[in-house]
C-alpha cells in the first residue's frame, strides 16, 4: 500500500521558472523525504524533513511539512532543463513501527529549455 | 564512497525459469532494503535486513521469492518460476542504522530491470 500521494501527477513548466508539488498522507509519521528519479536509473535522496520541522531548505529546494494537515510540499526554485525526472514523497514511520519508507506514486517534472 | 551496486542490469528470461539478482550496499551500511517498482509507479517494498537478520517481507512477497544476506554484506534476491507478472525494476537500497524505527535516508542502487517473456 503506497502511504504518499503526490500532486499533480504531472508537471510541465519553463526553464526558469519554479516547481510545486505536493504529497499527502494518512498516518502519523517520523519524516518524510523526498527522492529524484531520472528514467530508468535508481532512486537519489534529495531532502528529509523531521515532524517536529516545519520548512527546510537546501540549494534550490525548499520543502514544507504541515502535519495538521498531513502533508508537504516540494518547491524547486529557478528550474532548470536538468530537473526533468520523477519526485517522490516517501514517509518514514513512527519510532517503534516497522522500519520502511513508504513511497507515493511520484510526479513527472518536464522542464521546457 | 562507491555507492550501492546492482547485477545485471538488465536481465530478460523466459516464463517458469529462476532469477537471481545481486546488490552490494554501502560498506558500513548494515541496512539493507529490496524494493520492487513497476512503469509509472513508486518503489514498493518487498523486504529488508538489519545486519544478516531478515526483518520484515511485504506481503508482495510470495514464497517464490526468497532473499538472503549471509554475512551481513551483499545481498541476493532470487525469484523462482517467473510469471510475466513479475517483470519490473527491482531496487536495492542501503541506509545506516540511526534512529529507532528507521527512517534514515536511503542509498539507491540503479537497479535491475527484469523482463520475462
């Protein structure tokens, strides 16, 4: 069962310009992090962002954590050409639950040149 | 840092025929994760060991599949007569240990991309 659901399940924007994307979920949670995947390769870790956090940032990413609302957002800032490729949100479990992350169902980026 | 390693790439079989995949995680890693991705579709997880000990299997994971991790290093994920239904990436991924209850990030290998014809 996929714990994550990401919005929209498609995006495609201008270089330059920024990226939204949203996750939702449904139980309590420890993190919540989100991953980059380009076609046909593995999964790379960009950001986590603890429930006791409420906005990280890191280079051109800035990822929020509402857990009233169970759900994050991803924003990429000034994207570029190289950002093309599928984000997913993934939560890690409360301490003391089992110790996988649960992934969403991703969003496909595609940034214009 | 060499990161997480998968054998093959790519491997194509014929139906009823067994397969066994190979992933070498981050040396000081002593988490280890298996997860199974389909077209379109975000990674699932199918099992995963801390150190050599199996800790948890999904329910996806029917007993022709079986997982090992026998010195607590590289692991191997054998499926045994496949079903065309089987075809997908499968993902090896590795963390260190950290914080009870998991969570830490992930290291992704590039996977295996398995075909059954």
């Amino acid at each position: 069962s996929q714990q994550g659901e990401e919005d929209p399940q498609a995006l495609s924007i201008q270089e330059g310009e920024n990226a939204t994307m949203n996750c939702s979920y449904k139980t309590s949670i420890n993190n919540l992090q989100w991953y980059r995947q380009n076609s046909g390769r593995g999964l790379v870790h960009l950001i986590l962002i603890r429930s006791n956090e409420r906005e990280k940032h890191s280079g051109r990413l800035r990822v929020t954590l509402d857990t009233s609302k169970k759900s994050s957002s991803l924003l990429i800032t000034a994207s570029r050409a190289a950002d093309t490729a599928s984000y997913f949100c993934a939560t890690a479990p409360v301490p003391g639950a089992n110790s996988k992350l649960t992934f969403g169902k991703g969003i496909t980026l595609s940034v214009r040149p | 840092d060499t990161g997480v390693s998968q054998n093959p790439r790519h491997k194509i079989t014929k139906r009823g025929q067994n397969v066994t995949f190979r992933c070498d995680p981050i040396s000081e890693h002593n988490r280890l994760y298996w997860y199974r991705q389909t077209l379109g579709q975000g990674p699932e997880f199918l099992t995963y060991f801390q150190n050599e000990a199996q800790l948890e299997k999904s329910r996806l994971l029917s007993d022709r599949f079986s997982a090992e991790r026998p010195k607590g290093s590289f692991s191997t994920l054998e499926i045994q007569r496949t079903e065309q239904g089987d075809s997908a990436m499968y993902l090896c991924a590795s963390s260190p240990s950290g914080e009870t209850g998991g969570g830490e990030k992930l290291f992704f290998g590039s996977g295996t991309q398995l075909s059954v014809l």
